[in-house]
C-alpha cells in the first residue's frame, strides 16, 4: 500500500507525530510511506528511516503563484497512494487531497471539510490529554494498532552531530554550553522575560561553567541578541538564521542543557535526549508539553517545566491583555532548581 501522511506546519507537531508515523510503518511494513510537508519542517521528516519520500508542499507564502496548488495535487496525483492520513484540520489540506484523486483520506472532521474526507474522525481529546494522542488516534483510524507507549526519541546521527559540531566551532563555541530558544515569535505571550534568561545564563557560567548558544531563525535575531547583550558574566552565542533545522537538532543533541520557552525546539531538544527546562506560562503543560513517556532508546527522560499556576492560564491569547502574570511569576530561582533537577536525574 501507498500511504501519504500530510504533516503538520510546526516543528513541535513533527515531533508530536512521530508515534503516528511510526505506527503507520510498523503496521505496513512492506508498503511505502511518503510525508507532505510544508518547506520549514520537510527536511525534518527527511531524517527518519521511517519515511521513504518526502513531497513538499509551496503552494503558500510569498513565492506561490494562484496555479501552485493544483500543482501540487497534479503531483500528488502521479504518486499514486492508495491512502492520506491529514493531520492537519485545514479546509485546504483536505481539498488538496481530493482534487488529487487520493482514493481514501482520513482525517479530522470540522471547518466544513466532512465531504472532502473518506474517514471523517470526531476529535476527542479528554482534559489534560496530550496532543500526542490526537495524532496516534488518526493513524489507528487507518488501521495502525496503537502503541503501548508512545516514542518520540529522535536519534541523532553521527552525521549530524558532526554537521552541528562544525557551525559550533564556526562560532567560537568550545567546552560545555546550554543550547537556549527563547524568542517563540509566533506567540508572544509564551516568551520569559528575556532579562531573567539573561540571569539565568549568568548563574550557568559561574555555577556551571556552561557557555550559551541561541538558536532561531533569522527572524529572531533581534531578540537574541537583545538577552545577550543582557548577560554580564556569561558568554553568549547566537546562532539564530545560521543553522538549518536538522543542524539544530544536532547542536540540541550536543548541548549540555536546553532551556527555552514553550516552543518547537523545546520538542526537539526533549526527544535528542538533551536535559531540557521549559518555561510554562499561558500554554498548558499537559496536553503540549514535550512529550515525557518511555523512550525507545531506553534512556531516561530529562525534562522539567518551570511554572508558577495563575487563575487566568491556560489560555488563547497570544498578547496577554492583562499582567502577564504566569510568566512574570517564574523566577530565575525556579528556573535553576528546574537546572538542577534534570542534571541530578541525569547523573
């Protein structure tokens, strides 16, 4: 069988969907899998044995002409696949499949896109569920049987490694560091107050002796290199806009440590195995923290979430109209004894 999984958009979802497409592999072992994904998070899925093919799609943004999408659905069409498993709960995700002539797509219903799907599946997630479930749960509608615990570990080739050991060196960066995200610029109310990084940075230099290294796209340079300027003792690297995502992921691999905000990177530093911190603000850990179940790999999980509870979170707003509170109530204090719990779990 010829199955297409169309991916999500955002670089913690990638992750989120690994037990999916685990799933769908080990259910047909002998068939092919091929991923549709947007630009940014292709190369991502590029990196796993588990998918043969990868399609992108470009028929959005800048750069997209009004014939792209028929484009795409021209070239999904030659594929042949005998299935789609959309992730994505889009009107226009589902009506790309159709117009490709994909025999059986299963996905999500919602957003007026019932008559576009074969499979309309109702959405049921329960309070405080993860999101991880919301992917496995469509793959089990196209017939995979659902894992006993989900694994989203990503190992880490030496290839990689190496890539992420040379645009560190490129830098400057020697010795131990903290690989560190904390931009989150599509969602402003998720981000720590960049002056209490900076102190953070600071307390990991003199107790630790870790050097920072920021990541991020290009877009995010400005914020980065506004917390470094911050930091008084630490030595701080940015990074942002000069690695690709698969040589994020190996810079994550290398790191001593991750700390950031709720954010894609969070995701993946988690699943490399990194010990990870977390700042948790308006978002809520339980349904989108990185995901903390038993790993394949049989290494233990190294994550702590940095949080102080607030009447008003979680919530949906990008901007907080109000004080800020769940994020202005996490101190530095709270984010190093969180440094220090997945060190000492490490050890």
């Amino acid at each position: 069988m010829r199955t297409l999984v169309r991916a999500t958009n955002w670089v913690g979802d990638v992750v989120l969907s690994l037990p999916a497409v685990r799933a769908l592999r080990a259910a047909d072992p002998k068939g092919a899998l091929a991923v549709l994904a947007r630009p940014w998070v292709a190369e991502l899925y590029r990196l796993l044995p588990e998918v043969d093919e990868v399609l992108v799609d470009e028929s959005k943004g800048p750069e997209a002409d009004p014939k792209a999408r028929e484009r795409l659905a021209l070239e999904i069409r030659r594929g042949r696949f005998d299935r789609a498993v959309v992730l994505p709960t889009s009107f226009e995700t589902a009506w790309t499949l159709a117009r490709a002539g994909v025999p059986e797509r299963i996905g999500y219903r919602g957003e007026l896109r019932g008559a576009l799907l074969t499979r309309a599946v109702r959405l049921v997630l329960g309070p405080g569920e993860h999101q991880v479930w919301k992917h496995l749960r469509l793959a089990a509608a196209a017939g995979a049987p659902l894992p006993a615990a989900p694994d989203v570990s990503w190992p880490v080739s030496a290839a990689l490694r190496e890539a992420a050991r040379a645009r560190l060196a490129e830098a400057g960066v020697t010795g131990s560091f903290a690989a560190a995200h904390i931009a989150s610029f599509a969602h402003a109310a998720k981000r720590w107050d960049l002056a209490r990084f900076a102190d953070v940075f600071d307390a990991l230099a003199a107790r630790r002796g870790l050097t920072t290294v920021l990541l991020g796209s290009a877009g995010e340079k400005a914020v980065n290199a506004e917390a470094a300027s911050l930091a008084k003792k630490a030595r701080v690297y940015d990074l942002s806009g000069r690695t690709s995502l698969p040589e994020a992921l190996g810079v994550l691999a290398e790191a001593r440590l991750f700390l950031g905000n709720d954010s894609g990177l969070a995701h993946l530093a988690s699943a490399a195995g990194t010990p990870s911190v977390v700042v948790f603000g308006p978002t809520d850990p339980a349904a989108t923290r990185p995901w903390d179940g038993p790993r394949g790999d049989g290494k233990p999980v190294l994550l702590a979430l940095a949080r102080r509870r607030t009447l008003c979170a979680p919530c949906r707003f990008d901007v907080c109209p109000i004080d800020h509170a769940c994020m202005t109530g996490v101190t530095p204090e709270d984010v190093l004894a969180a440094v220090n719990k997945v060190l000492a779990d490490e050890r």
